[in-house]
C-alpha cells in the first residue's frame, strides 16, 4: 500500500469516528438525566458541533487529495448506550475521546513528513484535548 492510500485510509477512520459522533449519538439515545446531570446536555452539545466541523474538514482533505470521504458503519458499541444514564454516558463518550486523541497523536507521527497531513492531524488531537477538557470540567 502506498503512502497515499495510507493516508487515505487513516483519514478516513477518523473521518467515521466524526460522522459517526459518539456526542451526537449520546445526544440521541434519550438518556436518562438524573437532577443536576442537565449541565452535561449543552456541553455535550458543543462537543457533537465540534466533531461536525471535524468532519466537514477531513472530508476537505479527503478530497483535496483526490479520495472519497467513506462514513463507514457505526460502531456496534453504540447500540448499547440507549436510555442509559447520563453520567454513564459522558463517562463512554470520555474513553472514546481518549482513544481517539490516542489515535490523532499516532497518525501525527506517522504522516509527520506531510505536512497537510500533519496540520489535520494536529488539529484533531487539539479538538479532542479541548473536548476532553470541556466534558471533564463539566463532569466535576
């Protein structure tokens, strides 16, 4: 596989892991919200709106480099998070974006000598860094 097509590849799982939102996903789940859980939702909020222009902007590099933004399918995980609590839920949406930034900081480093690919890249990792930032402060 070219380095093209790597790249291609990589983008494109994290093109899905933004179209396929976990936020957006926890947002339309119907969680349960105990009292004083409401502080999550607007937050939450802003972190699906986040992974939109995410998405928005991979699909930009995905095509800027001739490819085709692939949404793939959902994570089967999410078929389990319906009607659950919502601490439960920030708490799984909080691992996910962990993995994620885990992934963006790997793929940073392996396409380091593009430095389109860097810049995506980078910018996910920033995203994700803040969105953590934002559900932790919002959780405590």
């Amino acid at each position: 596989m070219t380095e093209r097509a790597e790249l291609l590849d990589a983008l494109n799982i994290a093109f899905a892991q933004k179209y396929h939102s976990m936020a957006q996903y926890v947002l339309d789940a119907e969680p349960y919200i105990k009292a004083g859980q409401e502080r999550l939702l607007p937050v939450i909020g802003d972190l699906a709106a986040m992974d939109h222009e995410a998405m928005r902007l991979l699909a930009e590099a995905i095509e800027s480099r001739e490819g085709i933004a692939q949404p793939g399918v959902m994570d089967p995980q999410f078929s389990t998070l319906n009607y659950l609590d919502l601490d439960y839920l920030a708490n799984a949406l909080y691992e996910t974006l962990e993995r994620q930034k885990s992934y963006y900081e790997g793929m940073r480093q392996r396409f380091g000598s593009d430095p389109d690919a860097q810049s995506v890249f980078a910018m996910l990792c920033s995203t994700t860094t803040e969105q953590l930032s934002r559900l932790r402060a919002a959780r405590d």
